[in-house]
C-alpha cells in the first residue's frame, strides 16, 4: 500500500461515515430512489406521494446533500436536487481497501503458522 | 445487502498452533506488524504501535471481545485509523471475529468485518431496486463488493 493512497483514503474516512448514516434509512433511500434515474427533482415532487411535510423532505435532503448524494441546483427561483453517484464510489473503494488489507495480513498469517 | 468484509483462508497447520498465533500477543503482533503492551484480555483495550515499515507512527488500539479456546477470538477496532492527526473515537467502531474450525488439512480460518455503520437492509435495498428500474451502475458494484453469499 502507498502512503499516499492511504492517507487520501483516511482523509475520507469521516465523509463516509455520513454516506454510510444517510443511507441507513427509508425515508431517504426513498428519495434517493425517485433521484437516481438522473432528472433533478423540486421539493414539490419530491414530496408527491409521500405522507411528510415539505419541511421534513427538505430536512432528510439536507442530510443526502452533506453526504454528497443530492446537489441542490437552482432553476430560477425553483430548487431542484439531483443525484450525485460519487459517494457510492467512495464506499466501494473503502471497502476494497480494508478488504485488501486483510488479504494481506491473512497471508502473513498463513506464512507464520505453516514455516 | 451486507456491510460485511467476508474471509475464508485454509490453513496447513493445527487449530491449536493457528490459535496461538491469532491470541498471543506477541505472535499475533509478528504477522499483524504492531508491537503489543501486553496479552489480550477480555473486555479490556490493547494498546500497542504499528511496525509495519512506513506506518511505525500509526498506534493500535482495539477492545477485546472474546476469546473462546480454539473456536472464537473477538475485538472492536476502528480499522486502519491511520491519520494521527484524526479523533476517530467518535466513530462507531467495527467488528472483527477469527472463527477456527478443524478441517482435514489443518485449520479453516473465518474472518469477518463488520459493523460498517449502517448500510441498508437487504429487505430495504430490493424495495429499493423495484422502485427504480434506472438504479446504477454504481449500487450494483458497490452490492458486489459488500454483499455476502449466505
């Protein structure tokens, strides 16, 4: 492992964090579900079909926005959010890292308890 | 879908001998890289220093869980905190378990990882794949990447 690629990859550990907690829930998967299909959506559609307020629509976007998962665009005087696949990437990447990590260690392991 | 880091490695050696370099301090710190202050006891934390060359700055610090003879070795960490600048106690920590099992060859060894914070159930990520047929490419590597065949 390269010290730089570790150290970019500790940088992000606390943002995904945020990713992993914004997605451990309905309401927001929901959301993020009606988003991913790439249209940018205003709160008015966003809260079509959904038993919330408006306020707490906005409340749960806010949280997929500090996790990178909305970007809030402004149409005139409309705001719109749309959906933002970065963050998903970050997971994956952390995962494989840590994932790597253990592949290595097992195989020192294995050299260690079968010399 | 899971938030679980899955392992299984054959080993050519007794489960006794495995045992001993998992639950040994020092043995484990030969194969691990990390220099520990002392044996691991249940419930308590273990401190030590990372040796791997490059990271010798890096501490380790991890709270053992459990350590049931021959069958089970337990600890909460918080994987590769590596930043010394960075407070990652705040962070829910994630789980580590070494199962042993005695197969013909030796021993199998079960590593898992997990605790990843909260990823979405499997119940909540096929609802959610039903809802939107246009769901991408990108939820399907990173289910591949963390989802477990059971």
């Amino acid at each position: 492992m390269s010290h730089k690629r570790l150290s970019r990859i500790a940088a992000k550990r606390r943002p995904r964090a945020l990713v992993f907690a914004a997605l451990g829930d309905g309401t927001r998967l929901a959301l993020v579900a009606k988003l991913c299909g790439g249209e940018p959506h205003s709160i008015s559609q966003l809260t079509e079909g959904s038993k919330l307020t408006r306020q707490a629509i906005t409340k749960h976007l806010r949280v997929l926005e500090r996790a990178g998962f909305v970007r809030c665009v402004h149409a005139g005087r409309e705001s719109r959010y749309e959906f933002d696949p970065e963050p998903i990437e970050g997971i994956k990447e952390y995962l494989d890292f840590v994932s790597a990590q253990w592949d290595q260690a097992l195989a020192r392991l294995k050299s260690f308890v079968e010399e | 879908m899971s938030n679980v880091i899955e392992k299984r490695i054959e080993l050519k050696a007794p489960v006794s001998r495995v045992w001993r370099a998992l639950t040994d301090y020092r043995e484990f710190g030969e194969w691990f890289r990390v220099k520990l202050d002392g044996p691991f006891v249940p419930g308590q934390v273990s401190h030590g220093q990372i040796t791997y060359p490059g990271y010798e700055h890096v501490k380790w610090e991890a709270v053992v869980q459990k350590l049931e003879p021959e069958r089970l070795f337990s600890f909460t960490w918080h994987p590769y905190a590596v930043d010394p600048k960075m407070d990652y106690s705040k962070e829910t920590p994630t789980l580590v378990e070494f199962r042993l099992e005695k197969i013909a060859s030796g021993t199998l060894l079960l590593l898992t990882e997990s605790g990843f914070d909260k990823i979405p159930s499997d119940r909540r990520l096929e609802a959610f794949r039903m809802n939107d047929g246009g769901w991408t490419q990108q939820m399907k590597n990173i289910e591949k990447h963390v989802a477990q065949t059971p």
